[in-house]
C-alpha cells in the first residue's frame, strides 16, 4: 500500500470529513505562540511539521480587537515589537498604546513627590526609631530636634551628627529600621553599566541609583534615606530583573552617585506633550519610526518611561537586561 503524503493526508482527511487538529499554540488569537515554539528550538519545531521560516510568517498581531485583515507583504514580521508583541499596522500599534497608557494610569502608581512625601508620615520618626533602639538619649534627640526648630532646615538625621557627634552608620542603620529594608553596599558596582539601566532624570531627580545585577535576574537599587518603591517597580518592568531595595551610607551614596552621573547613558529624548491623545500618538510615531525588536512602556510619577532596543544581526530580537552602549533609545514623556 502506497504512503500518503502530508499533502495526500490533508486532502483524504478532509474528503472524509474528518477534522484536521491544529496546534493549539498556533491558533490565530495566541499573540505568544510564535515566541513560545521558536523558544524550543529547531528541534522542538521538528514534531509540528513546520520549519522555522513558518513559524515567523505566522507571527500574529498583538492587538486583541484586531480585524485579522490584509497585511502588505512589506510589513517586516520582525519589528515594530511593543511589550513582546507585533503590530500587524499604525492602526493595531496606536490602539496597543493606547491600552498600554490605560494601564499604567489606572494601575495606581504614585505620582509627583507629594504623595511619596505622605508615605513618610505614616512611618515612625527616625529620631524615635533611633532612641528606641537605644542608640540615642532623650536630651541628644531633644538637642538635635531643638536645632532643627531654630534653623527652620535640615534632616535630623543630620543635625545628630553635626550637633551630637552621633556616627553616620547608626544613621543609616536606623534608616535600615525605620523602612524595613537592608543597608546596602556599593561592592560590585559598576558605573559604566549601572548608567544604562535608567534615565539620568530618574537619579538627578527620584534619588534611585542602581547598583549590581545579581545572579543574572536581581537588581540592586539604592536609595539614601527613604525609599521608593514606584520607581524600582519601574526599572524592574524595563529591564526584567527583580529589584531589591535598600539604603546607602551617604557618603557611598554620594561617591556612587557622582561616578554614574559621570558615565555616558542610553541615549535619550524628551517630550512635552498636551494631552493625553497626543501622548498615544507621539509614542504610537516614535515606534512606528524606530522600527524595534523590542520596546517598553512604563510610568514614573511624572514621566512615562519608553525604551527601544535596536535591531541587532543575526538576532530576531534583543532584550537584554541592561543594554549595551548604543543597543537602545529612552524617550521620557510628560503631560503638560
């Protein structure tokens, strides 16, 4: 008995009425399915019965209220990629955005200093935290509190030190207490890299100085004497490594805050836009223009934070955590 080809197999099978099954990853509506089978390799991809070049042709778009309909044949299926999904047209791109924008508006993210100066009034004093740790006397926190008040300035962490003669590291330490977080060390820090994690804005202005990757996935992120919890929620949405907070001794801080700032950044441009159609639209061009293998989008208080990776040869898409000098663009919006 003669074998069927796959092509003979298809047809008896549909003259019979029998159903044909497809792989359920590779059904129209999974905008993943092309990641996940390429992700197994030529190999994997052996048992579907679909080479490669296939699968890239069925990359579907990432638009959920996509039509599904006519494509020019120019339209490369390897960028514009915005948050690990294609865009099939300007149309599809802008209402991604668009949902995108959503999101990060409604997803409670704080927003402007005052809100994240609330946040300190609902944790103890550093002065209490100190004395109930025993580390200072009542006339000492007294003394400190009464300079303060003439002053009319000044952290009182500070006016301990300079009035009291009270050690920086107990200073910081009751930080550590006071935030319930670690005190960290600038050990394997690197400014050349640590500066194309983020912004230059983000540290001039939010005071976050990453520090050290860790393991390949973590994050270390530094703060001098408060944290900031939005902002680390954004470097770990961009770069795709967990973060982990905690504070600096202030003169590390300052020595590793002056050594980044030293170093060259990702390139980046600012945008003021009016409204918020227009910033849909700004970042929708900026994409379309940029054509990348890779994007994000996420909102830090006042900014909305876009990363582009370029395309890279011999790569379909780069992503990595932080960038290489050059690999990729940050576009800062604010509305205004």
């Amino acid at each position: 008995m003669p074998l069927l080809s796959d092509r003979s197999l298809n047809t008896a099978e549909l003259k019979n009425n029998r159903s044909v099954e497809i792989p359920t990853g590779l059904m129209k509506r999974d905008v993943y399915a092309a990641s996940r089978v390429a992700s197994r390799g030529v190999a994997g991809t052996r048992g579907l019965g679909i080479s490669v070049p296939a699968l890239s042709s069925r990359t579907e778009c990432g638009n959920p209220v996509c039509g599904g309909g006519w494509t020019p044949p120019w339209r490369s299926r390897r960028y514009p990629f915005f948050e690990d999904r294609w865009a099939c047209s300007e149309r599809c791109l802008l209402e991604m955005v668009k949902m995108a924008i959503a999101r990060e508006i409604d997803d409670g993210v704080l927003e402007g200093v005052e809100e994240v100066a609330g946040q300190h009034r609902h944790r103890i004093p550093l002065g209490l935290v100190l004395l109930g740790q025993g580390w200072i006397t009542h006339p000492q926190l007294r003394k400190a509190l009464e300079m303060q008040r003439l002053k009319g300035k000044g952290r009182i962490g500070d006016w301990l030190v300079s009035e009291c003669g009270l050690r920086s590291e107990w200073i910081t330490r009751g930080l550590s207490v006071q935030w319930n977080c670690p005190v960290l060390t600038t050990d394997g820090f690197s400014p050349e890299t640590m500066a194309r994690a983020l912004p230059r804005p983000f540290i001039e202005e939010y005071g976050i100085l990453p520090l050290r990757v860790a393991a390949r996935r973590i994050l270390y992120v530094g703060f001098q004497d408060h944290l900031d919890a939005s902002s680390a929620y954004a470097v770990e949405q961009i770069s795709g490594l967990r973060t982990e907070c905690g504070v600096i001794g202030e003169d590390r801080y300052r020595k590793a805050k002056e050594a980044v700032l030293g170093c060259r950044f990702v390139d980046m441009k600012r945008t003021i836009v009016a409204d918020r159609d227009a910033l849909v639209r700004s970042i929708e061009k900026v994409i379309e223009q940029g054509r990348p293998t890779a994007s994000r989008l996420v909102r830090l208080h006042r900014y909305y934070w876009l990363r582009l990776w370029r395309e890279e040869k011999g790569s379909i898409r780069s992503t990595r955590q932080i960038p290489d000098p050059g690999e990729a663009a940050d576009y800062l919006f604010t509305i205004g």
